[in-house]
C-alpha cells in the first residue's frame, strides 16, 4: 500500500500563529488549508499555497463551520442549502486563489466538528458530498478510513464523487473501525505504537484495535499534525518509515 501523508496548515488568523507550516511542509504530501471560516485568512491562504507550491505539495481545501471562536469544533446547526452555500463559498476562495499560483486544488477536506458531523450523521454527509459534486470541476472528497468504506464509496458514486479514505497515525481506533474516544485512556498512541500502526497500515492494510482486534481499512492517506516540534519529529520519522 503506497500511503500518502496529509497534514492541517493555514490555520495561523492575523498575528495568531497555529502550527509550524514551514518545517511541515517538506515532508508531507497534500496540505489541507484552512479556508478562513474556522481558522486561516486571505494573507495565510496566500502564504501557505506558496509555501506548498515551493514543496510541490497537493492542494486541498479544508472547510469548517463559521467558528474563529472555536476553532471550528462546535457543532454548528445549518439547513442542508446553509452547508452547501458554506462549503461551495469556502472550496471557491481556495480553489481561486490557488490558480492565481498556478495550482489546482485537488480535494477538499471538511474540519473539526463538520469532519466529525459529516462521519457520524448520513444526512450531513450526503449534503456535503451533494455540494462537492456540484462544483463547476470534478473535485475528490476525503473522508475517514471506516469498515463502512465500500458504503461511503457507493453514496458518492451516486453523486459521481470520487473518494479518498485517510487513517490516523497517532489515534487508537475502537473495535468498530472508529477512533477511540480522547476521553479514554490510551485514545492517543505513543511515539512507538504510532510508528507500529503506520508500518502496519503500510505492509498489512489493517489496525489493531483496543482489544487487540486486526481490522482491515482501505487507506490511502496517513493524517498527521505538525503543531509543535514533537509532532515535526514524527512526521519526519513516518516519512522516513514510508520511504524505507
């Protein structure tokens, strides 16, 4: 399994800095930007797809609810017509200035609690895979790795959507296929059951829950998070581990 590496950036707002975007960069594969609703701004957008240009990074965009406050990881009530309008004004912005760079924008990548709303409810998902399918170009939708793959992978050909599944590289998943709640223990692995999983997920298609329950998921991209000099340090170390 070839697994790409996809990482949050752009999320910096004025003179707030989020993240260590520069030292991420060289060593991912698709940037998820943030596109000013949950975090981000006109002038970070702009850096930031500099940034992945100069990296030769895949673009994607990545909307969330209207949250500066909040980061975007409130729940957000909105009528489907709401959401697409979100999501169309967001993938819009992002996808214009990425051609004003001589980019294309690739996928989009829904944040925080639309993330969230979009995996556990299959009203919320349709729409946002409505509104993706209903760009003026076919654009690829990101979504998590989950024993209901085929499921999720049948809605959106119904749309004519294509897909991709990410897994993460540092969560614990639950025997369902779903990540193991942050409230309990274990939820966030360990530097070495970080790197264990990723290798697993690369050789074998599959994680260990739990349990000690081995699910198999299809995967094609590895989330990772660079917000701090730790995180940097295993991106470069899942790299590594990928490239061997």
């Amino acid at each position: 399994m070839t697994l790409k590496l996809n990482c949050d950036l752009g999320e910096s707002f004025g003179s707030w800095t989020m993240g260590m975007d520069e030292a991420v960069m060289p060593h991912i594969d698709q940037a998820n930007i943030a596109c000013g609703f949950h975090a981000g701004d006109p002038l970070v957008m702009l850096r930031t797809l500099m940034l992945a240009k100069r990296n030769g990074v895949t673009i994607g965009a990545h909307p969330g609810y209207p949250d500066l406050v909040g980061f975007g990881r409130r729940h957000v009530k909105a009528s489907a017509e709401e959401l697409k309008a979100m999501l169309l004004y967001q993938v819009s912005a992002m996808d214009g200035m990425a051609a004003s760079q001589q980019l294309q924008l690739e996928y989009v990548k829904p944040h925080g609690a639309m993330y969230n709303d979009m995996m556990a409810n299959d009203e919320i998902r349709r729409t946002i895979m409505e509104a993706i399918a209903s760009y003026h170009r076919p654009i690829i939708l990101m979504l998590q790795a989950t024993p209901d793959a085929e499921k999720h992978r049948a809605e959106a050909a119904g749309f004519g959507l294509n897909l991709w599944f990410e897994a993460f590289a540092d969560r614990c998943y639950d025997d369902d296929g779903r990540l193991l709640a942050r409230t309990r223990e274990g939820a966030v692995h360990s530097r070495d059951k970080m790197l264990a999983q990723v290798k697993q997920l690369a050789e074998q298609g599959t994680v260990t829950t739990i349990s000690g329950k081995v699910l198999p998921l299809q995967v094609d991209t590895l989330c990772v998070h660079g917000d701090n000099i730790e995180g940097v340090n295993a991106i470069q170390e899942i790299r590594e581990l990928l490239t061997r």
